[in-house]
C-alpha cells in the first residue's frame, strides 16, 4: 500500500509553490560540476548505445537541489547513490563495469526538469536513473515513453502511480499503466497511527495544516486515518501568509490533544513545536515524516527542547544511526569517506539514496555481460520483494488491488539530545522494523 510518509511530501511541494509560482523557475536545469558530482570516464571510449560499453554503465540523476526551499530539501538521495556508486566503482564495479554518474540539478521547475531529462536521454544516453528526488516530475511521461528505467526514486508526485518504467524505492501495488492508483485513487494504511495508539494508549489526535489545497488535503486523510483507529481529531487550520501558532497551540491544550500529526513544511514544524513549548502542552508525541528523519533537528527546533524530545519519525527504512547492521554501515563509512562534510546533515532520504543505487546495481549484476533495459526490469518486477540487503521493509511492483485490510510494518525512530554522547541523534523505539507489523484499516483518498 502507499503510506503515509509519501502522500506527506504534498505540503511541501505546495510552500515552494507558494513561494515561487508554477513553473517561475526559468531556463535550463542546473548542470552540477564534474569534479563534485561525477566520475570520470574510465577509457576515453565513445558514447555507448543504451549507456552501456564493455567498461561502463552510465546512470543518470535528477535532483531539485537548487529549488527555492534551498539545497538539502531535496538533494539528500543524490548524495546517498553517488557515495554508493563511489564505493561500488572502488571495489571494480558490478561485472567488472564502472559506474559513470551523470546528475542534473532541475532547480525544482517542471522546465528544468523537463530539460534534465532530454539532455540525460537524448544527449547523454544514460542507462538508467537511480537517485532521483524530483519535485516537479514533469518529464516522467517521457522518460517512461523512452522506455528508460528510473530506480528507487522518491515518490514526491504520483508520477511513480503512474508510470510503468517507474519504481519508487517504496515499491507499489498499483497498475501504473498511465492512469493513476486505481480508478484515479490512491490508498493508504494506518499502521502509524495503530502503532502509537497500542504502544502509548493515545487517543486525542491534533492535525495542523495550512489554509492551502493541497495541505488541507493531506490533513484530511491523516485526520480520516486516525479516525479509523478510533482516535477523537482536533482539527487546527493555519493562514498560510500569517500562521498563528501559538493559537493552535492553545486551542491543542485545551482540548488535551496527546499526539501532533501535520500538515505543513519544516520551517512551520519548528515554529509550531517552540509555540507548543511555551503553551506547555505536555505531548506523548509530535510525529514527522521520513523526509524530515535528519541530523538537523537540534537546529530546526533549537526553540523547542521539549518538543524536540517528543519528536518521532516513522518510514521504510532502518535508523541511518544504527550501524550494527552491515548495510548500514557501509553507507556510514562511504558517506564519511566521499562527502565528510554531510555528517551533520545525514537523513534517511540519503540512505534510501543508497539503496536506490543498491536496487539498480542488484538488477544490473542480475543480467550478467548481457546487460539491457529490458533484463533490469525483469528483476525489478519479479515477484520476490527486495529489501536493499537489509535496509528497506521488503517492498516490490507485484500488482494487488486494495482489500478492506492490510498487513503493514513500520519502523520508528525518536530524537533524543542525549543520543550520541550529547550530541543529539535518532533512537530506534522499535525491536525490528521488519517485526513491528500491524493488521490495519486500508483508506483511499484522491491524488
């Protein structure tokens, strides 16, 4: 089923348009320089039909890195394939091929984005896209008409419902055969909310969100989520231009709301979480998303010490902290080695980076010398579910249409300052994120 933590991403696509207007980011997507973002070519060998040589696999990259919420809202899984395909190339390869990275930066426009694929596709034959965090994925209909597969991507639009060369690093059960999830809706499940009812017996729920369509929207089915867990939903809108936080802060007090979901970009969380602070609202949780399970929470929520240890993230991956796992750590040691100066800026969105290139080079490795398109999407749409050798929540493209219920996992982290000798860091709440699974309530809700 498509969670939660997916359909979460809207808000923010709606604040950068609020911010910049539709399409307003102009010209051509910004190309990244070589020396940072590149590796070089092995041979000097001609370009390759397909992107492939004897040598050589060239995968492309699009990320919003340059979009008007600034450089890291989206940047993180480009930087997590890249330490990937680092560290592959460093040990020889996949089949004794190298991985070349060609990454276009599309400055978060549907233009640019538009532009980076053509110059990708057309000009630059990659193989393949691995990496990809996109916010306006305007070219998606094209690149699945070239037939290109994008692997692991993150599902910011429903361009991944959408199209069949297209595989989110979430997985999906949906036909993607151009039209959107099924009969135009997409559904989703509750285990979130299940898991912090059955593990802190909350049951007053607060759901914030902007005056704004596409934030109300993604409150109402948080709100309809809850709702069929048994939770009591209070409501709290805010005025997109002039949001009064410490109104809902107040109003949430005073209707003994335990646990805050919402609605609204990162910026507005760290506000709202220091006006819960000063309304001495004492919440079980203050619960974000896998886009926001980063190393920057001190910073973001430097105002709101309490808030900040109540703070929790769910997702489909394994805590970027626990590196007793090998997988993990062998992201933590390439991330230190080829981009040091990310340390303070680690996210789950670089480790799903990671695993996005680990799928792609997986499928890869699978065809042997005979390495075509067609080979790779064999192994992505195998009925077998792929875990990133321990990274992911099993996931894969096997179509299943929604039933009333559905058996769902979840992982769950919580920050807490003291994680990490004082430094601050993300604690694992769970056993077993493979485990900790829920028999719960499916729930449809438009695109």
């Amino acid at each position: 089923m498509i969670r939660d933590w997916r359909a979460a991403l809207a808000p923010l696509a709606a604040a950068v348009v609020a911010v910049a207007g539709a399409g307003s980011v102009a010209g051509c997507g910004t190309r990244l320089p070589s020396s940072a973002f590149s590796s070089a070519a092995t041979d000097g060998a001609g370009p390759a039909v397909d992107g492939v040589t004897a040598d050589t696999v060239k995968v492309g990259m699009i990320d919003s890195i340059t979009s008007p919420v600034g450089t890291d809202a989206f940047s993180g899984p480009g930087y997590g394939a890249q330490a990937f395909f680092k560290a592959l190339d460093a040990a020889g390869g996949v089949n004794g091929r190298k991985i070349i990275v060609d990454q276009c930066d599309d400055s978060g426009s549907g233009l640019g984005n538009e532009q980076c694929a053509h110059q990708l596709i057309d000009s630059d034959k990659v193989f393949a896209f691995a990496g990809n965090s996109i916010l306006d994925y305007a070219a998606a209909g094209y690149v699945n008409s070239r037939g290109v597969p994008d692997i692991g991507g993150e599902p910011i639009t429903n361009a991944y419902d959408q199209y069949q060369h297209l595989y989110s690093i979430y997985g999906s059960d949906e036909p993607r055969n151009g039209s959107v999830g099924w009969n135009g809706r997409l559904y989703g499940s509750t285990e979130v909310y299940a898991y912090f009812k059955q593990r802190f017996g909350a049951h007053v729920a607060a759901v914030v969100s902007y005056n704004q369509s596409d934030s109300v929207r993604y409150a109402q089915y948080v709100a309809s989520g809850l709702r069929a867990e048994g939770y009591t939903v209070v409501d709290e809108q805010l005025d997109f231009a002039l949001p009064n936080f410490a109104a809902a802060a107040s109003d949430m007090k005073a209707h003994g709301v335990q646990i805050v979901f919402d609605a609204i970009d990162t910026s507005g969380n760290g506000r709202l979480c220091a006006a819960i602070d000063q309304s001495g609202l004492n919440l079980i949780a203050k619960v974000t998303t896998t886009q926001s399970w980063d190393q920057t929470v001190r910073t973001t929520y430097a105002d709101a010490p309490h808030c900040r240890n109540a703070l929790f993230a769910t997702g489909s991956d394994r805590n970027y902290e626990d590196t007793q796992y090998p997988a993990v750590a062998a992201f933590r040691a390439a991330m230190a080695k080829y981009f040091p100066d990310r340390q303070d800026k680690l996210s789950a969105w670089e480790l799903e980076g990671w695993a996005s290139a680990q799928w792609l080079t997986d499928a890869i490795a699978s065809c042997g010398n005979a390495v075509t398109r067609a080979c790779v999407e064999r192994f992505m749409n195998q009925p077998q579910s792929y875990d990133a050798h321990g990274l992911l929540i099993p996931a894969s493209f096997t179509v299943t249409p929604p039933a009333a219920t559905t058996r769902a996992c979840l992982d769950v982290v919580r920050w807490q300052d003291s994680a990490n000798s004082g430094a601050g860091g993300w604690v694992t709440q769970v056993p077993d994120m493979n485990t900790n699974c829920f028999t719960v309530p499916v729930i449809s809700y438009a695109p």
